[in-house]
C-alpha cells in the first residue's frame, strides 16, 4: 500500500517500509519511539529496529518548547546551527503515520539532508521541523540530560 501526502501543495509518494528518520528529542530515547511505533502495531508489520545512527543536521537550531518537556527545530540563521540527533532506516509507511499522529499541528514533516559522523555525503532523511509561532520556543537548546534524569519516567 502507497499513500500520496501534499506537502507545500507539492505531491510525493511513500513508499512502503524504507524510511530514514532523524530525531532530535524525546525519540532519541529508543524506549520512547518503540513506545510510539507499537501504537497499534498489527502482529503482520516486521519488528521495530531502532538502530540509532548519531547524526547532524546543519542549518537547524533545537529549542526547548516553552511549557513542555519536548523541542522543536527550526531554520537557524546560517549553517553554523547545527542539531544532533540519530537516524532510523527502515520505518515502514504505518510507522510514518504513527509519528505523524503523535506530534502535534505545530509540527510539520520534511525532507531534510543530515550528516552521520564521519562520513562526508549528506543523507535524505524526514524530520519533524516547527512551524508554530518561534515565540512559543526558549532562546536556550532543549537539554537531554535534563529530560532524562527528571521527565524520562512520564512518558
């Protein structure tokens, strides 16, 4: 099964269970995506591999949403900004769709290019990137460890 999905009134195609994803926050944490990606998991879909590959996304800054335990990217003011996150290949179109409906309206899915250390050539990969007010977002970068060690157990 193929889904069409409008993005910026351009049309593109997923394909079925090839998808490279970058993550930056809370899906960094691989029992937090397992826990996204088994949301009404059919016994028929191949298992969850969340093989975290470390990668950089340039040109994007993290920012702590304000209020919340979560972050959000956005374009940064020149490739100086850069996001460290992971990628996971071989998400499946359900699982897209699992992501898609667990951010929220303020983000919107795209196709980015990231760098995974120590290799040169940049990789297609889709990404979540916040479209909402920068308002709603601190000056300071949305913090891991931080996450980790006081909110990790809510989710």
């Amino acid at each position: 099964m193929s889904f069409v999905i409008i993005v910026k009134k351009k049309k593109f195609l997923l394909m079925d269970n090839n998808f490279t994803c970058f993550f930056y926050g809370t899906l960094v944490f691989p029992q937090i995506l397992k826990q996204v990606l088994n949301d009404g998991r059919k016994n028929t879909e191949p298992p969850i591999n969340v093989e975290q590959i470390p990668a950089t996304l340039k040109g994007y800054k993290r920012r702590k949403v304000i209020g919340t335990d979560y972050p959000a990217i956005l374009k940064g003011d020149d490739l100086k900004d850069e996001t460290r996150g992971v990628l996971i290949r071989g998400l499946s179109s359900q699982d897209i769709r699992r992501l898609d409906n667990f951010e929220s309206h303020q983000y919107e899915r795209k196709k980015i290019k990231v760098y995974i250390e120590n290799e040169g050539t940049p990789i297609e990969a889709i990404t979540y990137v916040w479209k909402d007010s920068p308002d709603l977002l601190d000056e300071k970068d949305w913090n891991s460890e931080e996450f980790e060690w006081s909110k990790f157990s809510d989710y």
